[in-house]
C-alpha cells in the first residue's frame, strides 16, 4: 500500500475505479443480483453519496467494494482501489486493507460498540492492532481522536461505557473507531438514520470536515437525496441494483433527468411542512431482482413511461456534460415528458383520456 498514505502530503487523483460491477446472491429462488452493472469512480477527498430506496442495492454495492460479503456472493467486474486490483486472482488480502485503508460507520452504534467495553479501549483495539501501538500511545491517540470528533471532555469520556453516552455522541465515538488508522476511504452507511434532525447535522457535519481535514474520501450510503445535499460533490442514484443516474450533486440539483430521482427528491421531508405531513412516497413496490422483466426497471411506477420503456432497457448515458449520466428514454424536459406533464395536471392520464 505504499504511495496511498504518506502523511501530511496533499494528494489527489484517483482512489476507486468501479468498473461493471455485478454482485449475485445464490438463493433458493435464484440467482439474486443486487448490484446490476455498476461502474463509478471517486478521486482522493472527494465525497460521494449513494442514495436510492431501500432494497435497491446501496449497502451491497459498498459492502462488495469492503469485500464484506457472505459466501453466497458472487461478484464480477472490476475494483480497483488505487493502483490495486481488488477482484480476481492477484487481489490483496483484505483483512489487511479493513481499518487501515477502508473503513465503515455503520447505522446503529448501539449494536455495533461493544457495552461492556470502555469506549477508550474500542477506539484502541485498531490502533495496537492494525499499526502495532503500544498501549500508552494507544490511549493518548484515542483521546486525540475523541477530541477530533468534538467530544467535550475526552480524558473522561475514554474511561466511559456506551451506555454513558448519547446517541450523538455513541455515533461519534463509532466516528473516531472508524478514523482511528487514518482510511484513505470512509464508508458511511446511514450514519445518521437513528438520530434526531439537528444530531444528524452535525454528525454529516462532522465527516465532512474530517474529510477535508485529512484528504480522505468518503462514501456517504443513505435514501434520503436531502441528506446528501449539502454533504457531497458527487451523486450515485440507485435503483434496482443499477445506477440510474450520476452527477456532481450541484447539477443533479438544478438538472435531474430521471423521474425516478425526481420522485425521490419529492419524498424528501420539507422543514417547512407541519411535523406529521405524510411524506409522499413513491407509489408502488421496488422491482424484482430474481429474473427481472425486459425495459427500465422504474417503468411500472413511472408516471412518464410508454411502451419503450416496458420493452427496451435505457443504457446509461451522459448528457452534453460527460460527468452527468442518466437511464431514461423521455427524461425530464423531453418533449414526451412535457407533454405527459400537460396531461398529469390536466388530470387526464396517457393518451387523453381520464
Ligand atoms: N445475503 C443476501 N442474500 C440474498 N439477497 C440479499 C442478501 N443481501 C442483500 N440481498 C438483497 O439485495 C438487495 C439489495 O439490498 P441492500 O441491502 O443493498 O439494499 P439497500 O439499498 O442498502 O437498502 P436499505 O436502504 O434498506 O438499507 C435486496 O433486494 C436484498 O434483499
Ligand atoms: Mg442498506
């Protein structure tokens, strides 16, 4: 891993190099593909988010970069994490990459700190482990790491159990377990989920300064396109194991193509609604991974579909801006889709009639 981590050296280029990535579960029922044909990548500092419903394949497609998968999973395609290829033969150990280079922020820190451990130890175990640490270094590096995170009193809080601690601050500590080998890439899989709105701020918050602070990349894997708004150069929507769209986040704002990311921007809570406004969700169900039917996976909820879009497969495809893609034969703005708009609002449905 030498070139990957030479400390305080401002680096920039390319860290992941996804390219047709396909991940399939063995079930009884059948083969289930998760992850459908994905290819992205991510440079050095630069945060991504991947948002999309749940069940279509956010936390499979970061788990098969982590090489955290069970045995039941087959993946193809390509990895590449720096200048290393992580799939096929030649592929590194990756037990020796997890905690050093990679590392993940899981969505329940209750589940995921151990309670009968003071939090001191949990931050220590990976640094005497991955980087050899004596104990005493350990200690002052995690007290180090607990005030990077903003962890008032830290000498304290080392010697304290989870069960001390709020969920903000239970999320933070998961934070600084997660930075404490200093990854070039951090997974953070709805980080904030369990949390309340102003504690799920500070926390997207709180990675997007360690990020800065130290180079490194993060992976930001939520359903919420609110969440990764303010929290992420570059936007990956997700559904039904394919990407469906990809733009730096400014652009996917001002410009989306897909109805499907749409109708997701439409179920984001609005801070200005009454509390217990229903959220609109997206009528109807995420398509069927085993044996899926032909044409665009969203077309039997999509408002704006027609017969293509039941029979043929949109591929991936950029628009004049080669960093903004998109799988939509009557994207947003087409003639098509106006024209099915004029209808919607008129209260008519396709074709005219009501
Ligand atoms: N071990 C497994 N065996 C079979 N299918 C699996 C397995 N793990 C995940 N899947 C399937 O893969 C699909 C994608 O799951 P994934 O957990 O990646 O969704 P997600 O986008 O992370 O959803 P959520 O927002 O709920 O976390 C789902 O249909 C799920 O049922
Ligand atoms: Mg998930």
């Amino acid at each position: 891993m030498s070139g990957l981590q030479t400390e305080g050296r401002v680096d920039t280029g390319r860290i992941l190099t996804v390219e047709s990535l396909s991940t399939t579960f063995a079930t009884e029922r059948g083969p289930v593909r998760a992850v459908d044909d994905v290819s992205l990548t991510l440079d050095r500092g630069q945060s991504l988010g991947i948002v999309g419903e749940s069940g279509s394949g956010k936390t499979v497609l970061s788990r098969s970069v982590m090489g955290l998968l069970p045995s039941t999973a087959r993946r193809e395609g390509s990895i590449r994490f720096g200048d290393q290829e992580l799939l096929g033969p030649g592929a590194p150990d990756m037990s020796r990459l997890w905690g050093r280079e990679m590392s993940m922020v899981f969505q329940n820190p209750m589940v995921s700190l151990n309670p009968v451990m003071r939090i001191g130890e949990q931050i220590a175990e990976p640094l005497r482990i991955h980087l050899g640490m004596s104990r005493r270094d350990a200690r002052s590096t995690a007290i180090r790491l607990l005030r990077d995170v903003r962890i008032p009193e830290p000498e304290r809080r080392v010697n304290q159990y989870p069960h001390e601690l709020s969920g903000g601050m239970r999320q933070r500590v998961m934070i600084a377990i997660a930075l404490a080998c200093g990854p070039s890439l951090l997974f953070a899989d709805e980080p904030t989920t369990a949390l309340d709105v102003t504690v799920q701020a500070q926390i997207l918050d709180l990675i997007a300064e360690q990020r800065a602070e130290r180079n490194m990349s993060v992976i930001l894997v939520t359903h919420d396109l609110g969440v990764v708004a303010g929290h992420t150069d570059v936007i990956a929507v997700m559904y039904g194991g394919r990407l469906v769209e990809t733009a730096p986040t400014a652009t996917l704002f001002a410009d989306m193509r897909m109805p499907y990311t749409e109708a997701l921007l439409a179920s984001i809570p609005r801070l200005d609604q009454p509390s217990h406004t229903r959220l609109t969700t997206i009528p109807g169900r995420p398509p069927e991974l085993i044996d899926p039917p032909p044409g665009c996976p969203f077309a039997p909820r999509c408002a704006y579909a027609r017969d293509r879009c039941r029979e043929e497969r949109p591929p991936l495809t950029p628009t004049q801006d080669p960093t903004h893609s998109y799988a939509c034969w009557y994207p947003v703005g087409s003639p098509e889709y106006l024209e099915t708009r004029e209808q919607l609002a008129a209260g008519l449905t396709i074709g005219g009639r009501p």
